[in-house]
C-alpha cells in the first residue's frame, strides 16, 4: 500500500511509543467511550455508595456546625486556625498538580501527559472544591461569607485589599473558574465523539448541547489548539501565583515558623508533590477497574514517580532550609520554635511528615520500586498523609507555643473537625465516580493525536 | 417544498488517512475553493498550511483582554482602598501599590481565560447546533476515525457536479452531496 504507515523503525525515530497495544484511531474511541456507554460495573456502585455517605455525615456535620458554630471544633485560644486551615491548603494543593500536568507539561512538550491529563484537570476541580469549601465553613457565621467579596454593602465599607486572605479570594476564585475553562474545553472535542456514538435520543440531545455543535474541523481546530495554548499559557502562572499566595496567608503575619520568605516556593513545590500523589493514587485504581493498563503505562506511572522522588527532595530541602536559617538568623523565638517542632509536644507529627515525605520518595530512585505498582501505591497514599501532616505541623506547633509561655496550650481534633475532613473526601469521591462513569476520562482527541499514525510525516509520500 | 428539499448544500468527500487529508486540502486550496474545511478527529500539523488559512487572531484578543482586566483590577482596588473607604494599614500609603499587585494578576488572568475561551466560541461560531455536514450519516466518523472534506455551496467555484469529479479525482474514498433526506 502506498500510503502504509512506515515500518516501526522510522515510527521509532520520531519519538518512542506513547501508547501501547498497537491501538488505532478507532480503538482508542471504542475502549474509552465505552466506559461511559456499558453498564455500570458493581465496584462503581459500592465505591459511590460509600462515598455519598461520607458526604452525607460530612455535610450534616457542617449542618450543626453551621447551628452551633465553630466551638465544636477543638480550637482553643492560641490556636485559633486548626484543621479547616489544614485541609484548605492540602485540597488546593493537590488539585494544583493537575494544572501542572495539563498546562506546564503542555508547554514542555510532554506528550505522555495526554493519557493522564483529563482525570487529572477533574480532580483539580474537585480538590478546588473541597479546599473552598473549608474557608466559607470556617468563617462560623456563613451568612456572612459574602464580606470576603468586593459587593456593595449597607455598611459602604469595602473589603481590605491589602490582606492576603482576600488575595486567597480573588487567586482560589479565579483558579477555579480557569480550570473549570480548560477542563471543559479540552472535553468538547470528546463530547462530539460520545454524541456520535449515541444511541438513544436523549442521550445525543445532551451530548449534542455540551458539544456545542463541534465539526472537527480545522477551520475550528485552529482556534481551538490556540485557545488551548494560550490557556495552557494562563494556568501556568496562574497555579504558581495560588499557591504562593496561599501561603502567604502565613508568611505575611510575624509568627516565628510561619514568617520566611521561603514559603512561596517550598509551599509551590508541596503542592505539585502531593498533588502527583494524589494524581497516581486515583490513577493506579482507575486503570485497574476499567483495564487501561495500555493507556496508562507503567512508562506514565514511572515518570510520575521521578517527579515525586524531585519534588519530595525539593521540600527536604525546604525543610532542612527552615532549620538552618532558624540557627543561622540567631533569633530566639525562630530557633525555639523548630526545636520545638521537631522534639517538642507535636514531635510525633514532625517525624511522620518527614518520614514520608523525605525518606518515602527516596526509594523511587530505584527502578524496580519505582515500576512495582503496590509498593507505589502505598507511597503515594503516605506521601499524601505526609503532606497532610506538613500543613498541621505549619500551624499547630507555630500557633500552639507563641512568644508568650503563659498563653501556650495544646491542640487536638475533636470528632467534628475529623469527620467534615472526612466529609471532604465524601465530596471529592462523589464528584470523582460521577465523572468516571459519565464522561470520558481520557483524552480521547489527544491520545488520537499523539499516535504514531496521527502525523502525516510518518505515511510514505 | 419538494424542490427546497433536494437543495445541495455542500459536498462531504472522505479520505483515508491525516496525511492523504493533508494533500488533498493543498490541492483543493490550489483549485482556488475558499468554503472548505477539513474535518478530523484531532487537530492535523501542518494542516492550517495547507489550507492557506491566516493566523488566529485570538491571541490579540486574549492579550487586550488580559491588560483591560489587570487595569479594571487596578482600578478598582485604587477606588475602593484609596478614594471610596480609606483604609489606614500599618501607616503605609493609602495605594502602596505592591500589596495590590496579587489581585491585579488574578483579574488580568480571569479576564484573559474567559476571553480565550469565549473567543475560541465566537470565532468557532459556536454553539452551532446545525450544519449542511450533518446532512450526511457519514459525518459521525469524523469523531471517530473519519478525515473528510467538506465544500459549502456558496462557495463562488461550488458546482454540484465538477466538484464531485474533482474529489474523486483527487483519491477521495467517497463522495457525497450534502441534502436532506
């Protein structure tokens, strides 16, 4: 045939193999849309049911919350900002490694992302959820949310511009809105394919709608790859600047532990690291339930693991980063307070935190760890409880022992603030089985496109 | 009625692969048509080339939208904590503008995202929920695994019959009219 694809040695020399399986175009859209076309497999029902559950106890726990306010939780008076704070810069940071893999693998030109990059821009989206959701929760009298807005008010006072919490606002907001953009820009293409497919009426009616009408073709595709770009483009700043302000929120008051310029990038640098976790945690189960061990390669899960093992160390670094200049500054209060992290009451946090996040993610510098699937699993789930452990430890041991000894008191959760974090999670599994079922979790229009039949260079002439 | 109903509105011809697609569009651009897509499912490179289209103006779009968005951010941030309600904090001046700066960036990047993907829509002209393509039972390949070209009737050189000899001349696997059924 004169226009055969060229045999595999020439495929070779423009790139390695992204996708395995010798999938064609047509494959790809059969093995993903069917996902949301077949019948609904068991484990899905089981895995929602729990999650709704959990949603619902967490939301009735926001309900008495909300009844009684924020004294159920166990803040007491130094410590005014537990976990709510805590589980509000977890979220947002875990959802910030979906942009990173949407966005900064874009512009790098790493075409593997395209496997994992839609599942990932979801849970962005509901990470983002859950994090804004403890802000609005936290305020204790929710009705008066809307002071953190710009609005015009009976009062004629406008909010404090100056204030990194009102940053938080404007940064969390718009994040939201951007990803939520990119998220369903990068579906409509898809959408078109799960429209033609349909079988029943209403079933293209949707499709169709949230489609847009899409053609296909190139006069679109030019506008739209540009749109891409430029979003792509966008996010990127934009998913430093939210966490850099973030934590912000600390590094602007002038508690020792909390006032360092360092905070911005190790905070940054957390976040992509707990967020690749979360990414893999998701990504190992997914691939198992719906079989896509050809979509998602051990390739995709082993340069995931290179990136936590570099990321890790970058907030190792941070770490040891902390205490030197906490001697180095020759501040008293600074050096108590890191002695007192790491040997202090909250010594058992600090040590869990350090072990997995800095010695975990040391044993991805060998291969065989770094391509054994259950040992990888189990990494990322401590590497997430790590990072949950990074952020308690951030604020319980800086709030908890002050300037002043006499005001010094201890922390500690009551059921409430366990069981809304819980309900979090409620939140962020519904969102998460409801997409897997529903839409395409895979890029079906990228996966296409990174094919090495999909490049008209590859045919002979 | 019935003559309205035979009415061609285009030309759908298929072909088999990225790179035959790519071909055959120089040549249709070659033939002088100006009404003519090429529908595939993910975006081909090369492809805006070979059709001779010019470049997206969105980028322009997006840019004048971002610079207006930081200025209204800007602005109003100026107005509210320096004109409207004067705020006192640690005695620094009342547009001590650096502190201004994180929200400036965020509605400069909301106003340009928004203009990305609205403008996207607006040049796209969607949503458009009908199309001569969809005449054909065909077309649903083109999300699947289809490469096809379409002509538009209004095209100046559109002509029912030439244009279909003219496909099939250039390697197309089928053509066919665009009509209600």
């Amino acid at each position: 045939m004169e226009t055969a694809v060229k045999s595999s040695v020439d495929v070779k020399a423009h790139g390695a193999q992204l996708i395995d399986g010798n999938q064609t175009f047509h494959s790809v859209t059969e093995k993903i849309s069917q996902i949301t076309e077949a019948g609904t497999p068991k484990m899905w029902y089981v895995g929602f049911g729990i999650s709704v559950l959990l949603l619902l106890m967490g939301f009735s726990m926001i309900g008495y919350l909300i009844w009684e306010g924020t004294g159920i939780w166990g803040l007491n008076n130094p410590v005014g900002w537990g976990w709510a704070i805590v589980n509000f810069v977890w979220w947002v940071g875990i959802g910030h490694a979906g942009t990173l893999i949407s966005a900064i693998l874009f512009l790098f030109r790493q075409r593997w992302r395209t496997s994992i990059n839609r599942f990932a821009e979801a849970m962005t989206i509901f990470a983002v959820m859950c994090a804004g959701l403890f802000p609005a929760i936290h305020v204790g009298r929710i009705w008066m949310a809307y002071y953190m807005f710009p609005l015009p008010n009976q009062m004629a006072m406008w909010p404090n511009f100056r204030s990194p919490l009102l940053w938080d606002v404007f940064a969390v907001s718009t994040y939201f809105t951007v990803s939520l953009l990119f998220w369903y820009v990068g579906l409509v293409p898809d959408l078109a394919t799960l429209r033609d497919r349909a079988k029943s009426m209403f079933r293209k009616k949707i499709m169709g709608i949230f489609s847009l009408g899409w053609r296909g073709g190139n006069r679109q595709w030019q506008h739209y790859e540009l749109a891409y770009l430029l979003l792509a483009g966008l996010a990127t700043p934009l998913v430093l600047s939210v966490h850099s302000i973030v934590s912000t929120d600390f590094a602007t008051s002038i508690l020792p532990g909390w006032h360092t310029t360092i905070f911005p990038p190790y905070f940054v640098a957390g976040a992509i690291f707990s967020g690749f976790a979360m990414v893999m945690t998701l990504g190992i189960i997914a691939r198992k339930i719906f079989n896509l061990e050809e979509f998602i390669t051990i390739k995709h899960l082993e340069r995931m693991n290179i990136i936590m093992l570099l990321t890790g160390m970058m907030v190792g670094y941070a770490y040891s980063c902390e205490f030197f200049i906490a001697w180095y500054s020759g501040n008293e209060y600074e050096t108590f307070t890191f002695m007192n992290r790491a040997f202090g009451p909250y010594a058992w946090a600090y040590w869990t935190m350090i072990f997995c996040n800095v010695v975990v993610p040391q044993a991805f510098w060998f291969k065989k760890l770094r391509t054994n699937i259950p040992f990888m699993f189990v990494a990322t789930i401590l590497i997430n409880i790590g990072m949950w452990f990074e952020r308690f430890v951030i604020v319980a041991t800086s709030l908890s022992r002050d300037f002043l000894p006499s005001s010094w008191d201890y922390y500690s959760p009551t059921v409430f603030d366990v069981g809304i974090y819980v309900g979090s999670f409620g939140l962020f599994f519904t969102m998460f089985f409801l997409f897997i079922r529903f839409l395409p979790f895979i890029s079906m229009t990228e996966v296409k496109g990174v094919l090495p039949q999909a490049d008209p260079h590859n045919y002979k002439h | 009625m019935a003559k309205k109903e035979n009415k061609v509105y285009g030309i759908l011809a298929e072909f088999d692969n990225p790179a035959e697609l790519l071909h055959a569009a120089e040549k249709v651009r070659d033939a002088g048509y100006k009404r003519f897509d090429c529908h595939s499912p993910f975006p081909i490179h090369g492809m805006d080339e070979a059709m001779g289209l010019k470049r997206s103006p969105l980028g322009w779009m997006v840019g004048f939208m971002g610079m207006t968005g930081a200025g209204l951010g800007t602005l109003m941030q100026w107005w509210m904590n320096a004109v409207d309600y004067k705020l006192v904090i640690s005695g620094k001046p009342f547009f001590s503008y650096p502190a201004y700066v994180p929200v400036t960036f965020g509605v400069g990047v909301l106003f340009a995202a928004l203009t990305a993907v609205f403008g996207m829509f607006h040049l796209n002209r969607l949503p458009m929920l009908h199309h001569p393509v969809y005449y054909s039972d065909n077309f649903g390949k083109v999300t699947d695994d289809g490469f096809m070209i379409s002509v538009e009737a209004t095209d100046p050189k559109f002509d029912a019959q030439a244009t279909k000899s003219f496909f099939e001349s250039i390697g197309a696997k089928s053509v066919e009219l665009l009509q209600p059924e």
